[in-house]
C-alpha cells in the first residue's frame, strides 16, 4: 500500500492502448498526426490559442517555458519551496543560462501578490541588480494548495503591471482543476506558459507546455532540440497527452487520486499541516506512530522529524485510502 | 515501401513486452531494478567496468557525454558533417556552455589521426585559441561507413597522445557492430563514452551513454538531472535498453536492417555513393528516377541534387527491399 | 567632504607613476614583464606558491576564480549580503554557467561554520537538489568586519571536511590586514583563491586573483581570455598591481582609510551598526540627522529608512573624517 | 624597430592627459559626467542616435554588442578567420550562450552578399538546424582590407532581407575611415552595433560600443555588469574614448599608421599578398629573408612558411618606416 509518490505510479490502460495504436510508423519528431493535433486541443480545452509542445518532463517543461521568458541576466520569482528551486537539480540555472530563481515565502508554498512585492519591490532598477522577468507558480503546490481563480488573476495583475511574465508550473494542474472545480482556464489564470503535468496523472513518460501566446511556443521549439528533448518517435508522447485529453481522462484520474485523498484526510484532524486541495497529505506523526503505520504496510516518505508525507494516485485503490485512513484514526 | 529513415520505425515486440512488463510500481527516477541493472549488463557487454545512464535522445547521449570531457572553454573534434555539428539544433553549444565543435574533413564522414591532425595541430597552445578536449566519432558514420577496430585505435592512440578525450556516437552502433563482426569492445575502440543507440533499432524512447570511466558517469548523472532528462518513470527506458541487450535482440535487428541494406546496394552498381557499411544508402539517381521511384511507391529522401537517402529499418521487410533493388535495376 | 565610497576615489600617485613607466611597448596581454612578475610578489606576500592574474574588476576577479571551484552543476556557498550576491548582477551565474549561491545568514555578513552548516546540512546528497562545491567568504565583510585568522581557519576545516573549495572576495582585503595586524597569509586562511583588491585602495582598473593553487590559474587564464578581459595592454594593469605591492603601499593605504573610519567611529557611539574594523561605518541615523549632515556638505548613501553608510578612502583627509565626527557628535 | 602589433603600442598623451583630467572622484561606474557624453558624442559623430558603452576590450565588446543581437540557439555568421572565431578564446560562445559562429569565406578575409548566402542558403529552416540570427564583419577586415561603403550597403540589404542583425568589428575602425575618406556613417554601413576601437589606436584600455539601436544598448548595459566589465571607475575609460574623438584624434592617428603602412608597402610590390588599405601588410618573405630583416633590428611576426605581417600604430615613426621599407626593398 504505497503513498510514497504519483511519479512512478502504473501507466492508465488508455494511455497503453494509444501508445500502441501510434506504433505504426509516421513523421519523425512532432510531424506525426498526433503531435500536429496538440495545438487545437488545447486551444479548445482553455478556450483560446494555445501552442503545446510535448516533452518527457516536468523538469523540461517549466525550464523550456521559463527560458521564453525571462533572459539569461534576469530572475524568476518563485516559492522559497518550489520545485524549480528544490528538486530539479538546477535545471533553471541551466535552461535560462544563469538567470537567478528569486525566492518568495508564502503559506502552503502559495505566493501571493504581497509575498512577491516583498522579493521584487527592494530590488533596485539598476544594472547591478537582477531585475525580475518573470514570476511562476504551481498549481497545485508542493504542499497541495490549489490557487483559487481570484488569487492567480491578481497575481497576474502584478505580473502585467511590472511588466513580468506568468508561468504555471502544473505537474498536479489535473488535481487542482478537479479540486477547484472550476475550467482549465480559471484554473490557470493569465499565464503566458503552462507545464501541463500528465506523468503523475497516469501517464509514462509525457508532459505538455502550453504557451498561450504562441510566438512564445516558436522560440521553445528551437530550445527542445537544442536541449536534446526533441524524441524522433515523439508520437508516443502526443499519444499518451492526447489519451489523457480524450474523454477527459485527465480530469477522471485527478478525482479518483483526490478523493482517496479525502478519504485519509477525514482521519487526520488536528494531524493535517496544510488543507488538503489536490492529491497530497502532509500528516503530523511521530517517529513512533510512522513505524506502526510502516509495520502495517504502508510506504510513504518522512517529512521531517515529525510529520510523513502521503501521496495518492490515479490508482490507488480505495480499499488502500481506507485502511490508511483507519490505520491513522487508530494510531 | 518506407525507407526514409529508421528513427520513426514501429517499436520491437519485444521492447513493448518489456515495457509492459516493468508497468508496476517500482522506485521513481532509476532507482527501480532495471535502471540498477544496467551498469552489470553493459559491463558484460564491452568486458570492462562500465556505468550506463538512460536518456531519451541521441542527442541528450552525445551532449552528456561530450560534456563530461570538454569544458567549457575547450573544443571537441568532429567530421564536418558530423551530427553533432549538423542536426543538433546546436546542442552541444548548449550542454557544453559554449564550447567548440573543431571540424575535420573525411571521407564517408569519418574521421582518420591526419584529418585531426590536421585540424588540432595549427592551433597555438595559447588561451587566444580554443583547446581542443576531445575528439567525437561516429560508428557508424553519417554516411553508413563504419570503423574498423584499428582504425579506432588508431585514433584513441592520438587522442591519448595529445590527451584528448574520446565519444563515440553510436546512434546506429548495432548497425556498424553486426557489420564489423567484431565485438563491441573492439567497435568502440579506447574511448571514455560511448552513445549507444537503440531509437532506431527498435526502440521508442531510450538511449543509454556507457561510460567506460565511471568517474564520469557520477557527473554525468547531475548533468542528466540538470538537463530534465531524469525520467521519474525511468524504469520504462530501462527496460528498453535491456530487452535490446536480451538475448542479443539489438544485434538480430541490425542485422536484419543491414541485410536489406545489402540486398538493395546489391542493385545499385556505380550508383553507390559510399560502400554500404551499415544501413544506410546513398544512392546516385536523377531527378527523374527518383520521380520514377517514387512514382512505384517508394519514400526516401532526396540527397543533393543527385542522390537519394535509403535506410532500412530492424523491420524492414525482404520483399521491400527485394522490390527496391530491382526497381533500382530496372531503372 | 565625500564618504560614499571607496570605488571611486582619485588613483595613488605612486599608482600613476608606476602607469606612465609602463608606457613603452612591451609584449602584449600578459607577456609583459610586469605580468611576468605577479607571481613570485604575490608567492613572496603570501609564503608559498601563488599564481596571480590581473583582471579590471572586482566582480571579474569573483567569478573567475568561483568558476575554478564550482562546475556548472553545483553550488556556492556565501552570505545573503555578499557582494557576489547582491551587487554583481547575476555575474556568477553568468560565469559559472547556472551554477547556484547558497545564501547563508551571519553577524555583520560574515559566515560561521555553523551558518554553513545551516545551509548545506538539509541537502540531500542526490541529483535533484544543487551539491555545494564551495564556501565564499568576503574579507572584510560587507559591513565592514574582518574575519579573524581562526575563524577562516575554522570555516577551511569545515570546507576541507566536506570536499569544498574556499575563495575570499578581498575587495577590502587591504583593510582587513591592516585592521587584524596579521600577515596576509593568515588573513586569506586556507583558501584556494583570492580576490585580491586595488581599485577601492587607490588603484584605477587593477585587480588580482591569486590562486594558491597554480593549477587553478591555469584554467583561469583561459576563462579570463574568454571573458574578455584579457587587456593586450595588460602592463598596465600589471603596474597598478606591482605598485600597490612595492613598499606596501597597499596596506599604507588601507591603514590611511582605516584610521579615518576610526576616527570617525569615535563620535558614534551606540550609533554605530557594526564594529568598525575596516573602512566602513553604518550608523544609525534619524532622516533628519542626515538632512543635517547632508546639509553640512557631507556626502553619503542612505542605509535603509534609519542609518548610513560612511566609506573612507586611501586618501581621505583628517580635516574631512574629524569634521564628520564632530559634526555627528553634535547632533 | 617593432612592426609587431598596434595593440601593445604605447598610449597617446592626449589620452594620458584626458585620464589625469578625470582622476578627481566623480559617480562611479558610468555616472560620471564623461560617461553620460558618450552618447551624445557618438551621436554626433554618426548623424544618428547612437548609444555607447565602454568596455576594456575589443573582445567583451564584439561579443557583449552580438549578444544583443543573436539568442543562445542562433547563429552568427563571420569569415573563417574573423577574431571571433580565431582569436577571442571562444568568447562568443561564452556570451552567446552556445550560439554557433556560422564562418564564410571571402578574399580577404571580407564577406561578400555571395559568400554569406552561401553559407545560410543551405540551412534547412527547421528546428535541427541552427538558424542565422546576425551577421558580423570586420572593418578594417583582419587583412587590412576595407569595405567599400557600397559593399556593405549591400550585405546590409542581405541582411535585412533575411532579417539578420548585423555588427562590424571595428577594432581598427579607424584605419578604415581613413583609408576610404567617408564618413564614419558610410564605414559602418546599416549596421545595429559597431566595436568602435580605440586600444590599436592610441588608447590603454577602452573601447566603445556603439549602438544604432538604443534598445539593445538598455541590454547590453546589464549584460556588461553581469560580465564584470562595469568598472567602478569607469571615467577613465570613457576619458580615453572622448579624448579620441576630440579633435578627431582617432582619424589623426589612424592616418598616421596608415601612412607609415603605405611607405612600407611602396616598396613591397609583388610580394603583397593583399593590398594595404588600413595598417596591415601581409608580405610574401622567405625565411632567410625575414631572418636578414630580423637581423637588421626589425620585429613582426612570420605568417605561415612564407610570408611575415607587419603592423604599424600611430606612433610608428617615419624613419622606421622608411627603413622597413628601404630593407625590403634591399632583400
């Protein structure tokens, strides 16, 4: 009964199965007609233009979309938490060739329009500083806070006023658009790029940039094959993001996850660090109390000394959520 | 009747089988124990101690590889069409932060001691001038012609002579390696890294780069990281890799590819560009016999004015190739 | 009566006479004599064998020498309010190609053991999160605090402990040694690179990087070409250097400015930020105290919303600094 | 009697007094009052709004001034023996990030609209292709060669039409405008940045960059910092470019070299592999020759087997000119 992590959960049946129906060969790179039909399927399910790129993960995606917008003398700001400045090894410093990942706080890994005034309002406007270009977001968070609509529409209106881009890094978008209930595109606010996440979500090995201003997405297509994320069979990722638009697996998948979420959560109480608004649970527990809940079967990372971390997916069985949440009540 | 290239082919049965079989749950990243496995599997292999990392491109392979023997300021010796230099949308410039591609001359594209000679020895050893670091070869070579083992030593020797390092991309190395009939070890001569490619030989998504230096391997594995090449389900490229080296399966398609290769060149005469060494053709036919070819179903692509591409594939049927060859003769 | 910086003051007489020597033609870039020499003043300073290289500016001096410990791929270790944090404009992340600051805290902007510790503890030793390669320290400090020889001492053991390099930004260096009253070599601890400054000691364009670690260097005359900053004229730089050096004027000079501060740190009692123990004062200051000095032909930056920054020079009178001093005793 | 190089030549007084005249404390970096003329100077000069930045070499300023017109997954094409490409240490590569120098040939070592096209016709317009972002020239070319102002109205056409950025390297910018008589505007032809040259002509240690377009120069203001090339006391470079420009001494002494190289080539004849059209000449000589040269007290450097360059400056002294060219005209 594993709640260790989304990221290396089985591949859903339906991505299987348009992986195997792309098998026959087509144009190399992104001339295959799975790849070609990404633009309009994102276009319709946000409403608007949309250019996508596929690549093989999330760590590219917010690197490649991050780099269309802020140059190599400029700085991101982001959360202190984010994974762009915890856990991707320093991707940025290498996409965006030294720019500086400026470092906001904010409660459940949020940023919120003052946090990011804090960072960028002592900033001097000369060149001795690292002005900012850009600010990016993740929805949901590292902590699994979902942005509500009117929070990212203000802090898009921070970004417009001092001229800064808007990037939403979305390896969980899934779950904060099936939490928020609202439309993709509310869900991800007046951004310029999104990293639309499909691994954690029941796919293999594929994830999408949406650029909605598609000039952005021209650029970004150079970077891809200049970063060697240009794959010469890129059908089997078209298949496997368009498998997860189809019918709205996406969406499907991101509730199941979510809901066995709840169900763990309604046990915790008072033991829940953060509300739980996607698919993450960060459960205050002792040493103790870990390896009873270890000797029972369930895997899961340490959160620091006293609290573990538990991650649903799009296949964890009910049945599991319901003996950990038991299993919790009972501790 | 296909023959524009082998990097869009159908994946192997027995990579799907592979893939399929490594769909449970394992350790994210490649942690799992395919990815563990690789390092003992490629040590077999070449009989040495080697470390191998997946990645997903050829192009991620050489970079990674070339990256971990060249700095910054130094150059890397390649064939003027080498693909490194040609069709990597300057990725090299990009993983090795600037550094040098020095272009030598050959014939068939590869690359002899006196044609990198040629190129290193005029330059002044002084910091007005890029250094060179390291020599890339390609086996095969962008024009199907492979390396003989002495050949190789032959160059490694000069490399360690002006203590150059040295990559060999083996995007079609099965193909050079089922033509030499030699072993692996002696088709990739001394160097310190070698791409080894199983995309076009049947494979979806995964390359591996075997270091025959582990030291290197350790920075490598950052740099990977770094560059979002770092699968979370990494388990999936590793089994890629293995079904390839399973029961020889890498070698059985090359020379499947390389047999229908040779039943073509067999009707080509005069016409051959270069001596068929591999899977590749480069065939002389006027604009009006490639119209006429084209015209009875064939697909390749144009080479020059003059000439014309045709690779075969592990998949390539006889009766294809068969039809070509006699196309070709009747032409 | 200007006290708003070191970095701007009129150059040493001593320093133009050694320019206008250096006129005749010589061997270009550094083949100079004066160039020729570097090493074996700075081996003879410092007590064992040194390499040193001129560069224009203090931020190129960071850099290159950061970049000689710290690949791409890692980490700096310095403190929130370093100079190569704050004040160079993402230049590290320009020269050492995406590499990260790891931002400390400490007293007076000096680093501890412990403050190290603070920061690179938590990082988990794998390739997802950025691995430290180096400790900056700044000698004085950015609030004007000189490290004593066994606090470098201690912070060398710690970086020798966990596999780091050491680098000092001496910009102030001079100040320190004059301040500690200890030999260079004790002031620059167990370092591997120094930047060595004579700009804000009355120099004009002049800085050096001594490597104790001639190995090193050699990588940095290639990055120093490379960054443009090799001068042809190069002798000129080399004089500014050597003067500074000849009948250390360099330190004549430091001590010149110090006393200044010291004198002027005699009148600010409690006001006073930081212990003065280089060239520069912060000091608590009302915006109507400042409107007052200010009105008395005082010149000086603001430091935040309540104090000051006060800098002397090589060559600021007395008259001016026990003006100063009065004036601020009298408020 | 040193016919080496100008750029080791010694410095003009006008540019000694011009620096004594600004040693007095002013606004660091470029504050002062001397750096604020720039771009009205240069404005002047050009008949358009120009503005311009100093830098310490012709390297930082060739390399800052394509940064601003070419992004990291471009190219830059230049003749195969360009100083980009030959002589700067790999510098573009550092401060484009990776971009590809793209090299053509030409007698000469000039481009031509033909040689340019040659080059770029060929790239595939796809993303596994570098693209052509700019073109650069060198004015007066490494050859002593100058464009005609109509040359390089038409490689401006060329440029244009392609929508190529284009900048000239005008180390020896001087020597140029001398030679053709033009205006400074005609010798740069339609061009978005110029490295206007001072070191090789009478200056110590500054160029200038000269921006057509003063957007790129907001640009390049940051990347110049970011490159550690904004001195803190950055009057005494812009007092050398103005004292340059004042009185036309720039012209004065370009003409003086030119003239000296134009006594010398009188005696040359044939043995001139290129005609002499700046301060340049490259003369067929044998090694016995060039050892009885040597021999009579004159320096230069060989070129290749057979051939020496000789260089003069605008301090080269008549007599020793008459004298080179009496001894050559002896052998």
């Amino acid at each position: 009964m594993m709640f260790l992590s989304d990221n290396a959960a089985s591949v859903h049946p339906r991505v299987w199965d348009a992986m195997r129906a792309a098998d026959a060969a087509d144009a190399p790179y992104d001339g295959d007609g799975l790849s070609q039909e990404l633009d309009a399927r994102f276009s319709d399910l946000f409403g608007r233009d949309c250019a996508a790129l596929w690549v093989a993960t999330g760590t590219a995606a917010n690197c490649l979309a991050l780099a269309t917008l802020c140059p190599p003398h400029g700085g991101v700001v982001c959360h202190r938490e984010a994974h762009i400045e915890v856990d991707e090894g320093g991707a940025p410093g290498f996409y965006l060739h030294g720019a500086k990942l400026m470092l906001a706080d904010g409660d459940g890994a949020k940023l919120t329009p003052e946090a990011i005034r804090t960072v960028i309002d002592p900033i001097r406007d000369d060149v001795h500083q690292v002005q900012p270009h850009a600010i990016s977001v993740t929805q949901a968070s590292e902590y699994g806070r979902s942005y509500r609509p009117d929070e990212l529409a203000a802090i898009g209106a921070l970004a417009a006023e001092r001229g800064l881009g808007l990037h939403v890094d979305g390896a969980r978008f899934a779950n904060a658009v099936a939490f928020l209930g609202c439309t993709p595109a509310e869900a991800v606010g007046p951004a310029q790029a999104l990293s639309f996440g499909c691994v954690k979500n029941g796919g293999m090995s594929a994830e999408a940039i949406v650029f909605f201003d598609p000039a952005l997405a021209d650029v970004a297509r150079y970077r891809r094959k200049r970063a060697g994320h240009l794959q010469s069979k890129g059908r089997f990722l078209a298949a496997q993001v368009m498998a997860m638009l189809e019918g709205d697996l996406w969406l499907a998948n991101a509730r199941a996850a979510n809901a066995a979420a709840t169900e763990i959560a309604g046990a915790c109480g008072a033991r829940l660090m953060h509300p739980v608004e996607a698919n993450e649970l960060f459960v205050r527990l002792s040493p103790t109390e870990r390896e009873v809940l270890r000797g029972q079967g369930f895997g899961f990372y340490d959160w620091g000394a006293d609290a573990a971390r538990f991650v649903t997916a799009w296949n964890t069985r009910d049945d599991d959520a319901r003996a950990l949440a038991k299993a919790i009540a009972n501790l």
